[in-house]
C-alpha cells in the first residue's frame, strides 16, 4: 500500500486521538466515584434491612402493648363491678362474700401482674424506638454521602463527555483528510493491536512494540519510497516514518 508521507504522519495524529479517547473511556470506567457509590449502597443496604428489622419490632410492641393494656383495663373494670357489689350490700350470704372478696384479690393480684407486662412491653417497644431512630439517622447519613458522591461522579461524566466530544469532532476531522484504504487498515489494526494501529519509526525503534528494529530490517526501510506503507515485523502495525526516525 502507498500514501503520502503526509498523510501517513497525519495517522499518528489520529492515533494520538483515539489514544487520547481510550484514555478518558478508561478515567470514565475507573472514577474513584463508582467503587465508593459501591460500598456506600452495600452499607445502605444493609441499613435499610436493619431499620426495617427495627420498625417492625417496634411495631410488634406496639400491638402487644396495646393487647396487654386492654387485658389491664378488662380486669380493672372486673374488679371495679365486683367491688361495687360488695360495697353496695347487695351480697349478703357469707358463701357469696367470701367468693366476691376472693375473686376481688385474684383480679388485684391478675391486674398487677398484667401491669408488669405493660411496662416490660413498654421497654422493649421504646428500646427499638431509640434503634429505629438511630438506624433512621444512619441511614440519611449514609444517603447523603451516596448523594455527594453520585453528584461528583455525575459532574466527572459532565467533564469527560464534553471533552469526548470534543476530541470525538477533532478526530472525524484529521481522519476525514487520511486516504480510505488507509484508514480502513489502521482502524482494522488499531483493533487487532489493543488500540494502537500505527506507531512512529524513533531511533530506530518501533514506539508500538518498543522493539529495536534488525539492521537489514532499518535498511529495506531506508530504501523503500517514501510513500510506501511500512509495517513492523514484530507487532504489524503500521511504521510511520519521521525525521527521528533514525534512518
């Protein structure tokens, strides 16, 4: 293949921008924002789960309170009817006195113990309360450190997108002046060769593989037209030859 030799040192140009593309995909793909969002949402998570965990025990409490206080109040309104009875006279046989004395001491003693439950139940509900509360603030806390991050990353994206843009014109631009064919075997190499399609001849050296290149090799290369599309033996890229190209 022939081009140029103007054309041919405009590919380098077009290389050093799809390098330069490469470069912001990767700073994209590697914000240091993606692995702290990461963790950040594990942590979130796991709160979430917690907190949920929490309010459910709480309202759990909360039923059982309400089961035990109205259980307190049943036996309260009991002994309340059975000692009106008793003060009123309307009780006379002694049987039945004592009976109404004896069930008014067991619901004292049911009242007291229920009442025990109460305040068991209430301690319990307002320890997970005081969890619910807690987990609630950890968890905006964390929300928020999730936001500042996204909102750094979002910012990062902002920036490198623009000047991808930018970059992704000026190279339509170079390459739109780089012969078809040419073009054509860089872009075809340049995926072969992990994004490197063609690489300046320096000292001698092939700047794509960073091998020295043999002598007869340097001087076939020194023979050749200077409009004749060079390869390198080693890696088959494309050999721009320039003035530093030690020949």
């Amino acid at each position: 293949m022939n081009a140029a030799p103007a054309d041919q040192i405009r590919l380098l140009d077009v290389q050093a921008l799809d390098v330069r593309l490469q470069q912001l995909a990767h700073r994209r793909r590697t914000l240091p924002e993606h692995a702290e969002i990461e963790a950040l949402t594990k942590d979130l998570s796991q709160l979430r789960d917690l907190l949920v965990a929490a309010q459910t025990e709480e309202s759990d409490c909360a039923r059982e309170q309400t089961k035990a206080e109205q259980d307190v109040d049943q036996v309260r309104r009991r002994s309340a009817r059975d000692q009106q009875r008793l003060d009123s006279g309307a009780v006379t046989s002694p049987k039945d006195l004592e009976n109404l004395q004896h069930e008014i001491t067991s619901l004292a003693k049911r009242q007291g113990d229920l009442e025990d439950v109460v305040l068991e139940v209430m301690e319990r509900r307002e320890s997970a309360q005081e969890r619910v509360t807690e987990l609630t603030g950890r968890v905006e806390s964390v929300q928020s450190k999730i936001d500042d991050a996204t909102g750094r990353r979002n910012a990062a994206f902002e920036e490198i997108d623009g000047e991808v843009a930018s970059v992704t014109k000026e190279r339509e631009v170079v390459a739109g002046a780089v012969p078809g064919d040419l073009l054509k075997l860089y872009d075809k190499l340049r995926e072969q060769q992990g994004g490197i399609g063609a690489a300046k001849l320096y000292q001698g050296t092939c700047q794509g593989c960073r091998q020295e290149l043999a002598i007869t090799e340097l001087s076939e290369i020194r023979s050749a037209a200077p409009d004749t599309v060079i390869r390198c033996e080693n890696c088959r890229r494309i050999l721009v030859r320039t003035a530093e190209s030690g020949l």
